[in-house]
C-alpha cells in the first residue's frame, strides 16, 4: 500500500537523518515521561490514602505503643512509608533515649524532633522522585523540536536552489516533516508540565501534612516527658 504523500508516517520516514534523530530523542523522552507520570499518579495517590488511614487511627486513641508494635508486625507484609514512617522514627528515638535513663527532658524532645525531621526530608524526596525529569522535559522537549523544525526548513530552502521553478508543493513536503518535529516537542512538553504542575503542588501539599502531624505528635510526646511522675 503506497502512503500519502503528506501522512504522517511518510513525513517522518523521508525526513532528514537529524531531524529523525529529533523525533526519536522526543519520542523517547515522552514515553519515559507517560511512565513517570503513572508512577507518581499511583505513589501520591496511595501515600495520601496511607496517611488519611494512619492519621485516623492515631486520633481514635490508640496506644502509642501498641500502635508502634503494630506497625512492626505490618513491616513483615509491606515497606513501610509516609507518615508511619515518620511516626515510628519518632517513637523510636523517643523510646531509646528514655530507656537510656535520660533525665533531661529537652534533650530527649531535640533528638526525637531531629530523628522526625531525618525521616520527613526522605518521604518528601520520595514524594518529589522523578518530578525534575518532567520539568526538563516540559521546558526543554519544545526547542529541541524547534531545533528539528529549523533543520527541516533549512535543507527545504537549501534544496530550492536546484529548482527553477518554486511551487507551494515543492516546498510543502520539507516544511511539513519539519513541523512535525515541533508538534512532537509539544506533544512530549504538554503532559510533562501538566503533571509536573500537579504533582509538585500534591507533593507539597503531602508535605504540609507530614509536618503538621509530626508537629502534633511533638506536642503529645512533650506532654508525656514534661508529666510529673504520680
């Protein structure tokens, strides 16, 4: 079956060598970038559910303790992350350094606050993994399809001067497998600056409550060292 002269398909097979090189380089990128952006979509998605989850149970009163202990039966089945994470780095350090016969109760408080704090910059860049590639993409896939365009019009013209009669359709196929070079530099930078616009924003927000939590949970463990022996 003969193609079209001006299909899409034929453009590109009859385009020049750096301008293919052009399409592949956005081709690729916009496919690693479509998987990113499910792996993020699925990864934000569930830490949100986890936190709204593990968020509900800490206020319904349970033990901190058992809760802890729960948690390390749960580590068995599946990794632990999210804000249990942050909770159990908490609890940890707290634990260790009253058992360790501390009297002091700031210096029990500062490496708790600390250990949290350790814990939250990895779940923030757990949350953030991957969000730098997209921005690359959605700022850099448009001028590299630009640069694929400039080519394809340059050879167009360059081959003009073989031709003693110019026409719209002698020009038209060289122009046209340029262009495409740009609809696939946008086509790539689109969805890339859309979900890196999201998921930055997700990550963020996911932030906040990590803080906010582990602030929260600072003030109980407060209470807790500063309560006057009965």
């Amino acid at each position: 079956m003969n193609q079209e002269p001006l299909s899409i398909i034929y453009l590109i097979a009859n385009a020049s060598l750096l301008v293919q090189i052009v399409m592949l380089l956005l081709f690729i990128a916009s496919i690693v970038s479509w998987v990113m952006i499910v792996q993020r979509g699925i990864y934000q998605s569930k830490a949100g559910g986890a936190f709204s989850a593990f968020e509900s149970l800490f206020w319904s009163g349970t033990d901190l303790t058992q809760l802890y202990r729960q948690g390390n039966s749960n580590a068995n089945k599946h990794t632990i992350e999210g804000v249990e994470n942050i909770f159990r780095a908490g609890f940890k350090e707290y634990t260790r350094l009253r058992q360790q016969g501390s009297t002091d109760p700031d210096a029990i408080m500062e490496g708790t606050q600390r250990a949290m704090r350790v814990a939250l910059t990895r779940e923030e860049e757990k949350l953030e993994a991957n969000l730098s590639f997209l921005a690359s993409v959605a700022s850099v896939s448009p001028y590299i399809g630009l640069f694929g365009t400039v080519w394809g019009i340059m050879n167009s013209f360059r081959g003009l001067a073989n031709v003693h009669q110019a026409t719209l359709a002698t020009v038209a196929p060289g122009i046209s497998e340029a262009l495409v070079a740009t609809a696939m530099g946008l086509f790539a930078a689109i969805p890339a600056v859309l979900a890196y616009n999201r998921f930055s924003a997700n990550a963020e927000r996911l932030t906040t409550r990590y803080e906010t939590f582990a602030e929260e949970f600072s003030a109980i463990l407060h209470r807790q060292v500063h309560a006057k022996p009965n």
